[in-house]
C-alpha cells in the first residue's frame, strides 16, 4: 500500500496503530458508530429482501 500511494511504510505503520489505538473514539463521537451500525442493518435488511425476490422471479 505504501508503494501505491508513494507514502513511506513507517507512515502506513503509524497510521495503522493510530486506527488501532484511537479508531474507537475517533468514530464514535457524534454517534457516527451507531449512525453507520443502523444504516448497515438497514442494507442488511433491503438485500435480504431482494434475495427473496430474486429467487422468486428465478423460480418462474
């Protein structure tokens, strides 16, 4: 990945365990964790249905 992007690998390292370390509290402020948690259940839910679908319009 540091080679794709030119960036040094110690970079991509730190960037790396600053994720690691912070990820938690950096996404949760604002409740973005739980806005991006609902919105997955959400799409979850809406492929489940077009599953469904699509294996009814298949099974004609």
């Amino acid at each position: 990945m540091a080679k794709a992007y030119q960036v040094h690998p110690n970079t991509v390292n730190n960037w790396k365990q600053t994720l690691l370390d912070k990820g938690p509290e950096i996404f949760n402020q604002n409740g973005t964790v739980a806005e991006y948690q609902q919105r997955i259940a959400g799409l979850e839910q809406l492929l489940g249905k077009k599953e469904v679908e699509f294996a009814l319009l298949n099974s004609k």
